[in-house]
C-alpha cells in the first residue's frame, strides 16, 4: 500500500493513505505530547487535556455539539494518550472527509476549555483511574513502570495522580497546549477513499497558516539497576497478576525485529511455548503473554499472565526456566517458521481498516522520521535466525536486567527474591 508524505512550510507533517477500494476515510492527528513531556506537578496534564478538547470550541461551543455532529454522520471517533503521543481521530463514510477532517481540526486547535467543563470532567479522570486500579491486568503494567523507572517521567502513570488532577487550572492546559501542539511536533494522517490532492487542500487551509513555533523536549529516560527488582501491590485477588521483565533497547535498534520474533515464540498465539506451558500444560491461566514495548530512547521485554495464587511461585519458575531453554538451546526452524508467518499474518490482519491503517502509517512517522510498508517490515522478520535469537536471550535474559511487579495477596519480597533468576 502507497503512501504519500508532505511537510509543510512550518514544519507540520502530512501522510496521506489512498485507498480506492474502502468505503471509508479516517482522519487521525498525532502530536509529540504525553506523560514524558510532563513536570511532576503536572503529571497527568496531556490525558486530561486530550478530554477537555472535546468539551467543546470556538465554533461548537459545547461537547454535545461536537458528538452529535459526528454521530450525525454515523462517525467513529475517540482520542488516546500515551507517554510519547496524543492523537484525536474520528472515522466515517468516505463522502464525509471535509466534515470528520474539519471538526477533528477543531478539536485540536481550537478548543476553549471551559472551566466549568474542566471541574466536572475532574471527576471523571478520577474514576477513570480508580476503574483502572480497580483491573489489576491493565494495572499491574503501571506498577511495572514505575519499578523500571521509579520518580521520572518514564515512571509516571500516564492519567497522573488524583491530587494533581484536583489541583489543576485551566491557565496549565493553556500554557502547556502552546509548548506542545506545535507544527513541528505534529502529524495528520488520512487514510481511506481520498485523494493526496484533497487531503492537502484541507490541510493547507486550516493548518497552513499555523506559524512555526519552538518544541519543547522531553527528558532523556536514565536506566538504573544491577540487581534484580521486586514490586508487590498487596490485594486481596482471586488471581495473581504479574509482570515478568528485562531492560532491552529503544524504538531505533536493529534487534528489535528479533525481539518481535522473541515474543511471538514465548507468547504468540495458542501454539507458543508459554501458553502450551501455563494453559495447556499446567492449567494455571487464561491468559499469557510475551512482546517487547520499544521507546523513543528505551524498552523492556515483558511477559505478563494472570494465574492461580497459590502457584505463583511455580509459574513464575516455569517461566524462567523456558526462557533459560532459550539461552541454550536454538530454536527449531520449524518452530520459527510458524512464528514468523503467525506474526506476519497478524500484522496484516490488523490493517484492513483505514484507522487501523491511520495508526500504522502515523505513529512510524511520528516518532521514528521514516515508514516501512507491511512487505519491508515482513521482509525484516523473516531474516531473522534462530542464532539470532540465541544472542539476543544473551544479552537481555541478565539477573541485573530483571524486574517482577504483581498484584495479589502476597506481602513479603522474599518469597520472589529466592526465584527470581535466570
């Protein structure tokens, strides 16, 4: 699939994604502010702006404006925050393209952040994080976090903490909406039955005349450890969940294609070796799971499940020891041919939608300053050795590397510190 890119004289980035044959046209817009860009007071400021966008702008003075205009249309359309991104995107008919490209743009540009709005919606964030404490699945991935990289930006829970949210003024998303939503630091995607010339005609007139304007930066992430590190939350759960991980490399290393291969061997799909050994085997989880999460300027390699509290010792032992398999043995060039080919597959899968397509073209852009198309990243995966696995497990499955984080009914440290080793 073909993309075309254009950057403006301002710096803002513009890739458009024809495709001829799909009904339906998505307009995304990302822009280089999340939690890493934050200060500890402000912690919590790029999710909680990413709501206020849609309570309401200049030309659609209230949230009910902007969501019955789209629902009008039968749109699909949200917002997301991470550590590194922000991006507002709405989906819909093809024939709609100005409509969904015009009110996103608002969205993005000119919302007004009534405070009155900005003292309800307080609310909300906090039991949005109350509702995510309340899964320990998706919470435990915060504790892990903040085990790798505790009091910095990296080790910050992405919706902040509840009293910095109470404590937040409408002047903080003002000034903080003009350090961070400049030209330079965004990129709109559209993708689906457009054309290149009329996504750049919208574009142009409603983006065009942004002047250029000065990026804040983020702080480089400091990785600190030589020992293996423990973080408990106690609750009382009828499972364990846990996260099981080692420091690896950032967004732009050349190994991070063996990782993928990694994870689909370790986690991928119902055939890799830990749902076999935990599922299939031992019976002690629904779900497991193994992939590398890659950073502008670090990553970590995670396994993660949700298991029988009174195995947990086992399972995590079961785990190291087919991750120590690993560290020995190669792995069979069947074995990684159906990995490989399960990846690839998957990869293709999740793109036959022009959001899913948006996202793809976008975040590559955004963040890495080039895109490769599914047959190069294929093409990639496929080169990959069972020596190169070998190596990788080498270099990564170190004692001074690992971290476990969980959430369960358990107290003292010691009872993981015996096990925890490669």
């Amino acid at each position: 699939m073909k993309y075309i890119k254009k950057v403006l004289k301002n710096g803002l980035r513009v890739v458009t994604v024809p495709m001829k044959d799909n009904p339906t046209a998505t307009v995304l817009v990302l822009v280089e502010a999340g939690s890493k860009y934050e200060t500890k007071k402000v912690n919590g400021i790029s999710h909680f702006l990413e709501h206020m966008c849609f309570k309401g702008t200049e030309k659609r003075p209230k949230a009910i404006d902007i969501s019955r205009e789209l629902d009008a249309i039968g749109s699909q359309y949200n917002a997301f925050t991470a550590q590194e991104y922000t991006g507002y995107y709405a989906k819909s008919d093809a024939k709609h393209f100005k409509k969904i490209f015009d009110i996103v743009s608002d969205i993005y540009l000119n919302s007004t952040f009534p405070n009155t709005e900005m003292q309800k919606e307080k609310g909300v964030i906090i039991e949005e994080i109350n509702m995510y404490e309340d899964m320990p699945p998706r919470h435990v991935q915060d504790l892990f976090m903040g085990l790798l990289y505790g009091d910095q930006p990296a080790g910050w829970n992405i919706a902040g903490e509840k009293k910095n949210i109470l404590e937040m003024k409408r002047d903080d998303f003002v000034a903080y909406k003009k350090t961070h939503y400049v030209p330079e630091a965004t990129t709109i995607v559209v993708a689906g039955r457009v054309t290149e010339k009329e996504v750049l005609k919208e574009v142009q007139k409603v983006f065009g005349k942004l002047e250029q304007a000065k990026k804040d930066k983020k702080l480089k992430v400091i990785e600190k450890q030589n020992k293996p590190e423990i973080l408990i939350k106690f609750k009382k759960t009828d499972q364990t969940h846990f996260v099981l991980g080692v420091r690896t490399y950032d967004l732009f290393s050349k190994k991070n294609d063996v990782l993928s291969v990694l994870g689909g061997v370790l986690g991928g799909g119902m055939s890799s070796r830990l749902f076999q050994k935990l599922r299939e085997e031992m019976g002690v989880a629904y779900y497991v799971r193994a992939y590398d999460d890659a950073y502008t300027d670090h990553g970590f390699f995670q396994i993660s499940a949700g298991v029988d509290n009174k195995r947990i010792e086992e399972v995590i032992e079961a785990v190291l020891n087919e991750c120590r398999k690993l560290m020995t043995e190669l792995v069979s060039e069947e074995e990684l041919n159906k990995v490989k080919e399960c990846l690839i597959g998957n990869m293709k899968l999740s793109l036959e939608s022009s959001d899913d397509i948006a996202n793809f073209y976008g975040g590559q852009e955004l963040l890495k300053r080039e895109i490769k198309n599914v047959e190069e990243k294929a093409k990639a995966i496929r080169k990959v050795t069972a020596k190169d696995i070998k190596k990788l497990v080498n270099e990564i499955f170190k004692n001074e590397k690992l971290n476990l984080a969980l959430i369960g009914p358990f107290e003292k440290k010691a009872d993981f510190q015996k096990i925890l080793k490669f």
